[in-house]
C-alpha cells in the first residue's frame, strides 16, 4: 500500500554526530552579537551640587516663563541658572520732579543653582541714561547699584506643578549719584517670598517682600506685592498679565543730593520744597529717601508676551503703567529681555 513518507526528523538523520552535513547533532543558530553597554548617565547623587547638565535637570517647571516687569523686586521661585539681559526705556510724568523726560537703561541678571533647592542670584545692576525734561536738570549718565543675594526652594512639588521658595538681596551703594544712587555707607535689604503654581496653560507666579536700608535717611522702607498669570496659546506665544504694588512705610530724610544744571547741588527736600511738589519715590529703579512718602501706595498693571524659542531660550516684551492716583516717577514704560537657561 502506498503512502506518504513522514518527514525525517534531525535525529534519524543518518551519519555521525560530528556536526558535518548528515550528522545527527543539530545545527544550533549563530547568536546575535551582544549589545554595547549604554552610555553612563550622572547618578542622582551626582546632581546634587552645581547641578550638571549631565542630569538632565532644569531648575524652571516646564511651560513657566520667568516675569520681567519691575526685575529689580520680582523674584520667581524657581531655582535656575542662566543669563538675562534687559533693556528698559522709561518715562517720567511731566508734573513729578523731573518734569517729564526718559530713562534709557541696560542691564544684566545672573543666577547660578549652587544645588537644586539653592541658588546664588544677582539681579541688579546696569548703566543708565537719564533725560529728565525739567529746565533744571542736565541729562545724566551712569551706573545702577549692584544688588545679589540667595534664593531657597522651600517646597518642590513638580507633579503638582508647585513651588514655594524664599529670598534675601542685599543693594550695596556702588552706583552713580547723577542718576539718584549711591551716596551712602548703608545698604539695602530686599526679603521675599515668593510661589507659582499651575493648571494646564495657566501659570500663576506671585510674590510679597519689603526693602529697608540701613541708613535710614538715604533708604525709605516698603512693602512689595506682585501677581502674574500668563496663558500658554501655543507653543510659541505666551501673554502674560501683571498687578504690582508697593506701600511706602517709612520715609527717609531727603537728604539725597540733587546735581542742578547751573552745577549747583541741595538735597532732595530743598528741591523737593522749592519747587512746591509733593512727596515721590523712585517706584522699583531707585530707593530715594524722600522725606513724606509714609502712607502712599502705587500700584502698576503690565501686559506682555513672552516668545519661547525653546526649552533655554525666551524673548519676552512688556508694557506698564500705574493705575493708582500717584504715579511718582512712573508715567510708562517698555521692557524686552532675553532669557537664556542652562
């Protein structure tokens, strides 16, 4: 009877088990190759000081933008390193001290994150050119104080998209008496705290903080409060929002010299009393000392945007003006800046 024969099976194949073609061993398929071992990548413990771009860590929560209004007060929580230069134009109302006029002013923050709840930040600074429009006043140029401090993360909670941190800056009188700073053996202290949270596309930063001077005739002292919210519209585009306020607590004794255009130079009271004005702050550019200003308030809204690049890199633009009855020094102003983040 015929039929069909089943198919051999390797170990009724004849001939030896030497492995040769009809041996009974089977042929065994080659092996791959191993795969080559990963890059080493920086252990956590490694990322604990001077964080290490290694770790793929980034101070800033994703999708936050860092506020540029008022930058010699505002303080964002997050602990970053990274570079931002400024570039400010400011005019002055025509019935304050000045008479109307601008300030052109340039200046650069740094941060740098000692450790990630930690960092060293130095956020005033910068040269100025000063264009008052009273008669009795000359256009002046010359330097910003310089004003750095800490910053300590308090609470991080990235998946909750929160952050609480603290600040302390110290102001030191290195800058120029033309353009009203300097001219004191005190400094300045600016204590902060501030938070940011967010839900989606919005982001909401805020902070309270004060500043008083250790020469208190030179340095009037005040209470500082700032609210921000921005919307992500897309990827590229970011509006943002801001309210600041300050409340003048204590007052110094104008004692701040003030150069006039005939070479003469008083104090700012005696200027302050000829010329029948009220009392005035210098707003967030310049702690005057005035004498008077206890009791005021101002307050400024600002509206932006902020153009991010990428992750390290955004351009940012805002406008200000104050929405209160005073506005001191302050009719409007224009600030663009670049934030550059490692």
């Amino acid at each position: 009877m015929c039929g069909l024969a089943a198919p051999a099976l390797a170990d009724d194949v004849g001939g030896d088990d030497t492995g040769a073609p009809g041996g009974r061993r089977q042929q065994q398929p080659a092996k791959a190759p191993a795969a080559a071992p990963a890059p080493a990548q920086a252990a956590e413990s490694d990322c604990t000081w001077f964080p290490d771009l290694r770790c793929g860590r980034h101070g800033r929560f994703e999708g936050f933008e860092m506020p540029i209004s008022q930058p010699f007060l505002f303080e964002d929580p997050f602990i970053t390193t990274g570079i931002y230069p400024y570039y400010i134009y400011h005019e002055f109302p025509g019935d304050s001290a000045l008479g109307g006029g601008n300030v052109h002013a340039v200046a650069v923050q740094a941060r740098i994150a000692i450790t990630d709840r930690l960092a060293f930040i130095a956020t005033k600074d910068g040269y100025a050119w000063e264009n008052p429009g009273s008669p009795l006043l000359d256009d002046q140029t010359g330097w910003f104080n310089l004003a750095g401090g800490l910053k300590y993360a308090i609470i991080q909670r990235p998946e909750d998209n929160f952050i609480l941190s603290t600040s302390l800056k110290i102001e030191i009188p290195t800058g120029s008496s033309a353009i009203f700073e300097g001219d004191s053996g005190g400094v300045n202290f600016l204590p902060s705290v501030s938070a940011a949270w967010g839900w989606k596309g919005l982001h909401l930063i805020g902070d309270v903080g004060g500043q008083a001077g250790t020469d208190s005739d030179l340095f009037g002292s005040q209470f500082f409060f700032h609210a921000y919210a921005d919307y992500s519209v897309h990827k590229h585009f970011q509006p943002f929002i801001q309210f600041s306020g300050q409340q003048y607590i204590g007052s110094g004794a104008g004692e701040r010299p003030v150069k006039l255009a005939n070479g003469a130079v008083l104090d700012m009271a005696t200027v302050r009393g000829a010329l029948g004005l009220d009392s005035f702050e210098g707003v967030d550019l310049h702690n005057l000392g005035n004498d008077g200003v206890g009791g005021n308030f101002i307050s400024i809204f600002a509206v932006g945007a902020h153009i991010p690049i990428n992750k390290h890199f955004t351009w940012s633009a805002s406008y200000e003006l104050p929405i209160t009855g005073r506005d001191d020094i302050h009719n409007q102003r224009m600030t663009t800046s670049l934030r550059m983040e490692f």
